[in-house]
C-alpha cells in the first residue's frame, strides 16, 4: 500500500514547539505578531506611532495619537486570563495536533490546571475554530447528507425523535480527480426544505452542484440557487454508494473521533463546537505543522469570549 503524503507528514514535534515556544517571552512576541502582523495599530484609532510600557509580566501597549493603552491580550480571546501565556500555548498546541480531538480531561492533565480552567481553554479554542470556519464556503461539486450527533436516552424517545440527537448536515467539496478539498458539518434545527435553504444560503457558493441521497429536505439547495443532484438508494444504505464515498468517510471518522476522545458533553448546546473543531482540523490537513499559528491567529481574531457568553451556546452557536 502507498503511503498517505498527508498522514506521514512531518507536523510540528513536541522538542521543536518547546524550542520555539518553551518561554513566557517567546509566547508574547509571537502573540505580537499574530496580532499585528504589520506591526502595531492601535485598536481605538488605528495609528502605529506608540510607547510600550511595562504593566506587570506584560507589555502595555500606549498609542502616540489617542493616548489610549492597550495591553497585549485585550481584545483577544486571551483578554482577563491570569494564565501564563505559555499555558495557553501548549493547548493551541496540544488541540491542533490531536487528530481525533481531545477532551476537557485530558487537556486538565497535560497542562497541570484544574478541570474548569481546562473547559474554558478547550472551548474558547473550539469557540475560534468555529468562528474561523464559519467564513468560509463551499463550491464546485459538494456531496451532502443528514447525520445526527449523540444517540438515545435508555427509556426517552427512538430514532430521529430522541431528545439527545442533534441533527446536522455533512457536506465535502471535490476537487477534479475527485479528491476531497473541504468540508463543514454544520448544526441545523431540523431537517426541513427551509432550514436546509438556510444552511446552503450561509455556506455553500451560488451555482455549486450538490449531490443527496433524494431526502426531500435537500431540495431546498435548489432555493439557494445551486445545482441539486440526486441519486436514490434503491433499497442500499447510502454509505453503500461510491458515489457518497467521501461524505460517508468523513461520518466515519468523526465518530471513531467523537467516541474515542469523549466521555460526555451536551450535544444539544455545544455541538457545533465539536463538530467545527473536526473539520477545523480536517480542512487544513495539508499543513499540519503550521496549525499551531493558525489556530493561534484564530484565537487573537475572535475577540473575548467569557465563561457566562460560552455556556449560553444555544443563544451564540
């Protein structure tokens, strides 16, 4: 069997990131230039000209213009953390090369603080993932299919009616040779021609074909001015058809994933989280070893996000 280019590839090793990043002032200086790769602006008026002062183990950042201080976390998802920056750093790290993903748990061991403090570095860091992913669109050929996360309460309702299944869609675009390029899973309130209408408005690119099973719900791409095709079953399970070869791997993996790496977690409040840190990870599996700075950009550009705004998921996903 040949072998996987993108699987063997050579990431970022443990030595190589405490080399690079193993230091408080190493952290700080590429936080610097994450957020402002061209140098400093200041985020009240926009002028470079500035003073830098030193407010504690951080600089503080004083515009020549305005006079407005700034310190080098505010304004990012890092802003009030009493955490060394190094901390945060080995999450970005430790998230970004976890293939399957990593739990809350985990995280708590490996970085050596408690198990809150670890949920609210692991979900702010999903929280940018998400945010990261949601700018961005399908197009050309995608294929497509409904898929639920969680399974059913012991005694609660079966099938498709449990009140612990979160419907979502599954969708992957191809390249020529039919190579998958990228995808999303994306929580919807329920599998209906207008919610499917909603979903590709937001993330497909007007014109892209889109290939379903036949489920009536999935004609509302059409709503949303792109391409509808259908292939039937015929009595065989989807998963059976060449043709859904990569939805159906994807599915595949993000279970092996969802059941490897977690115990529990509230699928009807924080799915899209879960989900976004899949393909996150997935759509930029060609650079494994550049995922670190990119996940950190993700992080500077979201902005603050506190405890109470992460819990109320169901109001901000």
């Amino acid at each position: 069997m040949p072998m996987n280019r993108v699987q063997f590839q050579q990431g970022m090793s443990l030595p190589e990131f405490m080399q690079r990043f193993g230091t408080e002032t190493q952290c700080a200086a590429a936080l610097e230039a994450a957020r402002w790769p061209q140098g400093f602006q200041c985020p009240r008026c926009g002028h470079a000209e500035h003073s830098a002062l030193k407010s504690g183990s951080r600089k503080t950042f004083q515009c020549c213009s305005c006079r407005h201080q700034t310190s080098l976390i505010a304004g990012t998802v890092f802003q009030s953390t009493h955490l060394p920056l190094t901390i945060w750093f080995l999450a970005i790290y430790l998230i970004s090369q976890a293939k399957t993903g990593l739990s809350a748990l985990a995280l708590k061991r490996q970085l050596g603080v408690s198990y809150p403090t670890a949920w609210r570095i692991h979900h702010k860091l999903m929280q940018a993932m998400a945010e990261r992913e949601e700018i961005y669109t399908l197009q050309g050929n995608v294929q497509a299919d409904d898929a639920y996360l969680g399974g059913e309460h012991p005694g609660g309702k079966a099938g498709r009616g449990s009140e612990n299944k979160v419907p979502f869609v599954a969708a992957v675009s191809l390249d020529e040779q039919h190579h998958p390029i990228y995808a999303k899973f994306t929580a919807i309130p329920d599998f209906t021609r207008t919610a499917i209408a909603d979903w590709a408005r937001d993330f497909l690119t007007p014109g892209c074909t889109v290939l379903t099973d036949g489920l009536a719900c999935f004609n509302g791409v059409a709503d949303a001015h792109c391409h509808h095709d259908v292939i039937v079953a015929g009595g065989r399970k989807p998963r059976e058809l060449p043709q859904f070869l990569w939805v159906n791997t994807l599915l595949s993996n993000l279970k092996t994933s969802t059941s490897g790496a977690y115990h529990a977690f509230k699928f009807s409040k924080y799915a899209q989280r879960y989900l976004s840190a899949v393909t996150y990870r997935f759509n930029r599996r060609f650079r494994l070893a550049d995922l670190p700075a990119s996940l950190l950009r993700a992080a500077v550009s979201i902005g603050p996000r506190s405890e109470r705004w992460l819990r109320a998921a169901e109001e901000s996903c």
